[in-house]
C-alpha cells in the first residue's frame, strides 16, 4: 500500500498541472502579455482559451497587457471579448492599474474602449488617484481629460490632489489643482 502511496504522490508532483497556470502566476501567456508578445497571445485565445484568463494571483490577462502598456496585446484581448473592468483580488480594474504604472497609451485605449474611468478599488483609489500617487502627469492629464472625478476619496479620506501633493509630485497637483 506505501508503494502505491508513493507512487500517487510521485505522480502528482512530476505532472503537469490542469489549469495552464504556474505555482508562482508566470504562466507562458501571462508574460507574453507583459512582454508584448501579441502573437503568443491571440495563439493562445484562438486556441480556445479564456480571454479573462487569472494568474494564479487572480490578476486577468487584460492588467498584464494594460500595466506594460503593450497596446497591440491589449487590442487583441479586446478583440476577442475581454471584460474591461475585471477586477483582480484588491479590487484593481486594468485602468485602474495602466495609471498605476503610467500606462498612458494603455489608458487611452481602455477609455475609448469603454473602460469605466472612475472605479475604485477595495482601498477607494480610482484610476486617477493611482496615477498621482505614482507622480504620472500624462496619465493624471488624460483621464482629467476623459472626464475623471478628481473629488472622489479613498478610504483614508485622500483625494488624488492630496496624494500628489503629500508625494511630491508638483507637476501632478498643479495640473489637479488647475482641474478643479
């Protein structure tokens, strides 16, 4: 009976896992959206796979893409159906997330796609709000732009002119103090 214990245990260590996902969320597709190998991806989707597709992180294939800025990866995904605010396990769209990193292509792309500008997250932070914390002054601009609540708070109380400001980023908080 050990030995077929054993056997099942060798077994399910050496095999492959069912999902397409790797233990640490590295997933071939997933760094093909980073990367913006949109070849790998649209292969991928038009193998029959899902195109709201999690890491094992719970973060959808859209934020990888949006979060690079790989506009041609994120024009695939969308192409082929992908929801535009999915959000991950805290909550992030992948607006929410392309104006995290300064995505600024992303972040026009997901707008004129659809994408819904003033989301928030579990911690009350917008798009906006993310895109000032991290001091990116085309981000803040196009979603003032595209219409963006520069009022709305986060669950500290923190509107996205605080978090500039208490950043450091003067670019950022004159064009929201200029917004207001």
């Amino acid at each position: 009976m050990k030995f077929w214990i054993a056997m099942l245990a060798a077994l399910i260590l050496i095999a492959e896992p069912a999902s397409a996902q790797s233990l640490f969320g590295g997933d071939e597709v997933f760094i093909a959206a980073r990367n913006g190998d949109s070849v790998a991806v649209e292969e991928y989707l038009l193998g029959g796979n899902n195109v709201n597709a999690r890491d094992t992180k719970k973060v959808p294939l859209l934020q990888h893409a949006a979060a690079a800025d790989e506009t041609k990866t994120l024009l695939i995904l969308i192409k082929h159906g992908a929801q535009l605010d999915l959000t991950d396990k805290l909550g992030n769209t992948a607006l929410i997330q392309a104006a995290a990193y300064g995505a600024s292509r992303a972040i026009d792309i997901l707008l004129e796609s659809g994408a819904k500008i003033d989301l928030e997250n579990r911690q009350g932070e917008t798009a906006l709000i993310k895109a000032a914390q991290s001091g990116h002054l085309e981000a803040v601009e196009i979603l003032l732009a595209k219409g963006a609540n520069s009022e709305i708070s986060d669950f500290t109380g923190r509107t996205a002119l605080d978090h500039a400001d208490q950043n450091r980023h003067r670019g950022v908080a004159k064009i929201l103090k200029q917004g207001s």
